[in-house]
C-alpha cells in the first residue's frame, strides 16, 4: 500500500478492520491485505532481507491460498523440493484461512524485514 491506505465499503482501512478482534473482515479488507503483503513478499526475496526458510513459508502459505493443496510429486531441485514442502505442509486449509495466514505471517515479520 502506498502513502494512504484506501477505505473499504465500512469506511475503514483494510489494517484497520484486522486489528479489531472478532470483527469479520470483508473479502475486499482481506484481497486488498494480501496483495500488499505480497508486495513486501516479492521486496524481501529480490533484496534478499529474509531468510530462505521464512520465504518458504511463505511461498507455501502464498500456493495454498491461491492454488489449493499441493499435488504430486516434489521436485527433484533441493531449493524447489523446499517450497513444495512448505506448501503442501498447509494441505487441506481452506484458500481464505491460508490468505489469512499468509498476510498475518507477512505482518508478523515486517518489523523484522520492512514493508513494501
């Protein structure tokens, strides 16, 4: 998210409405959530502030939430095998829990790695 959060339908910013406990975030709150979280993703592995075994999880969290569960075999490339493995590590969480999952993930570690 650049210099101003936009407001959802509630008038609220998308953070807004996450740090309110046991308020349901609207689908727009939560798209507009991961796709900032994404960004700070992307940022993290080209500059590489993060360690491998966070972006794994990472990528994991990110596969599950936008493919569903993982099929097949895991590859054979030790680097590709490791992300195959964070992703099927989520194996039968619902996309929307892992979208949560992977946005509060990202939120967790930006103190540590910067924002996007």
């Amino acid at each position: 998210m650049g210099g101003s959060a936009s407001k959802t339908a509630e008038g609220k910013t998308a953070e807004e409405q996450m740090n309110h406990v046991g308020e349901e975030v609207s689908q727009a709150a939560q798209d507009e959530l991961f796709t900032s979280s994404t960004d700070s993703a992307a940022k993290w592995e080209a500059d590489k502030k993060a360690p491998q075994d966070v972006l794994d999880k990472i990528h994991g969290l990110f596969q599950q939430a936008t493919a569903g569960d993982a099929s097949g075999e895991p590859p054979a490339n030790e680097g590709m095998k490791a992300k195959f493995e964070a992703w099927t590590a989520n194996k039968g969480m619902y996309k929307e829990d892992a979208m949560a999952a992977y946005t509060n993930f990202i939120n967790e570690k930006k103190a540590e790695y910067g924002g996007a």
